[in-house]
C-alpha cells in the first residue's frame, strides 16, 4: 500500500479510535479485543497503532509472560480474568488463552487432556463474557510462509528488534504445518457466533492494519460525545517567587547541543 495513502488513512481511523474511546468512558462499556496470529505475522505493530493515541489509563495492553508454576496449578483461565475490562476500558491482549490452542499445544507444553479441556471450556467462557455485557472481538493475524522467514531474517540483522525473536519464534519455521492444523481445529472448535473469529490478511502490514482497524470501528456501535472543552486559565501575576540559581541543580548534559555544532 502506498505509505502517503496508508499514512493519510491511518490518521482519520487513529482519529475514530479516540471517539470511540471517548463513547466508551462515557457509557461505562466493556470491550476485549485479541490479538492472535504465527510468529511476526504483525499483531505488535497493529497493537501499537491502535493504542497510539489512546489513553493507556483506559485502553490497557496485556501481553503475559508464560504462567508461574503457581499459575500451572490454577484454572486456566483464571490468570487472564483480572485483566479482564472494568466499566469504560478497553483491553488489547498481545495474546491470550489461546496460547493454550497454538503454541502450548504444539511445542508440547500443555497436556492432551488440558488442551481438549480447553477447546470444550472456551467457547462456554467467552459466552459467560458476552453475556455479561463485554464486547469481544477475535482477530487472527494470517501471514505466508514466505514473509514470516523474511520477517524473522529482518528481526536477527536488526539490534533494535532482535528481542523479538525467540527460540520458539525460530522454531515455528520447521512446524508450519503444525501450527496451520492447530489453528484449523481451534477454529472449529471457537468461531462461535457470539464471538467469531475475524482473519487480517497481513502479508501488507499496511493494508492489514487499515483493514483491521476500520474493521474493528465498525464492529463498535459508538458515537460521538459532546465534551466541555477545556478552558486555559491566565496566568496570574508573579507573586515574587525566584528560581533558585541553576548551578545549584544538576542538569543532564546538553548532547543536543553538542551535535547540533559538529554538524556546523
């Protein structure tokens, strides 16, 4: 997608994000949106663009880490519903139970028997969810075989995102098919009507995450809220204070300064 075009649009749903936000303070609403999809398909970057001008007091990311071995005894589920939305915030899970359907279940870190439990427990959950007046949307982040290797290529020769790649990262190369069945199963185990499953093409990043956002506007029944704006105050006159003398503070160094003469 052309960047001046994607940049323009991306603006105008940036701008509806902050409406929606607003509706969602004002009417106390609930809503849940997942982030899933392979390794590097794009669910980070997207996350970011929607959060970008979002008040992170009302809009929260959650991406946790794998569970303690306390957690390991809990009910699945039970370390994800503290994070679980209060009246006027949305939640943007950086991932989510479904770990349990895609990575645990297939690098072996689950059991048979709890990822079956699973499968049969999730959709009764995300109905208890919807029931209870959370709005929950499912998005999967689709990307080819072909650009998740350059992606992960990408990542190693670049110091600045290096740390998004992990072992497990790497070893979803050698376990495509793996991972395409799971997904397979877990859709047809999880694409229930109260909460389906929505697919993003993000072979274009660019174009996915327009597609996705606007997709997720149009998914929320929001209008606009009419708001006092905001009065800025004259500022009185000095009632004699004094700054005390710089010196006496310390100062980070002007670095800025320093590069700005080698550039002369």
């Amino acid at each position: 997608m052309d960047k001046q075009l994607y940049e323009k649009e991306l603006k105008k749903l940036q701008a509806q994000l902050v409406t929606m936000q607003a509706w969602v303070q004002e009417t106390g609403a609930r809503i849940v949106i997942i982030f899933e999809g392979r390794d590097a398909a794009g669910k980070g970057s997207t996350i970011k663009r929607v959060a970008e001008y979002l008040n992170p007091r009302v809009t929260r990311t959650v991406a946790l880490p794998a569970p303690t071995e306390r957690q390991q005894t809990e009910w699945y589920f039970q370390r994800y519903i503290s994070h679980l939305p209060a009246a006027g915030e949305i939640v943007l899970m950086d991932r989510s139970w479904y770990n349990r359907a895609g990575v645990e279940h297939v690098m072996g870190y689950c059991t048979s028997v709890q990822y079956h439990r699973f499968l049969r427990q999730v959709p009764i959950f995300e109905r208890l969810l919807v029931e209870d007046g959370i709005l929950l949307l499912k998005y999967w982040f689709s990307v080819s075989d072909v650009e998740q290797e350059n992606r992960f290529r990408s990542r190693a020769e670049d110091p600045m995102r290096r740390w998004k790649l992990s072992p497990n990262d790497v070893l979803s190369i050698t376990k495509w098919e793996d991972y395409s069945r799971a997904k397979d199963t877990m859709f047809v185990h999880t694409d229930i009507p109260e909460a389906p499953w929505w697919e993003v093409d993000n072979e274009d990043k660019r174009r996915g995450r327009i597609n996705m956002i606007a997709h997720l506007l149009s998914q929320v029944p929001y209008e606009e809220i009419h708001r006092e704006e905001v009065a800025i105050p004259q500022r009185p006159p000095s009632g004699g204070y004094e700054r005390p003398p710089r010196e006496m503070s310390n100062h980070v160094p002007d670095v800025a300064a320093e590069l700005e003469a080698r550039k002369r």
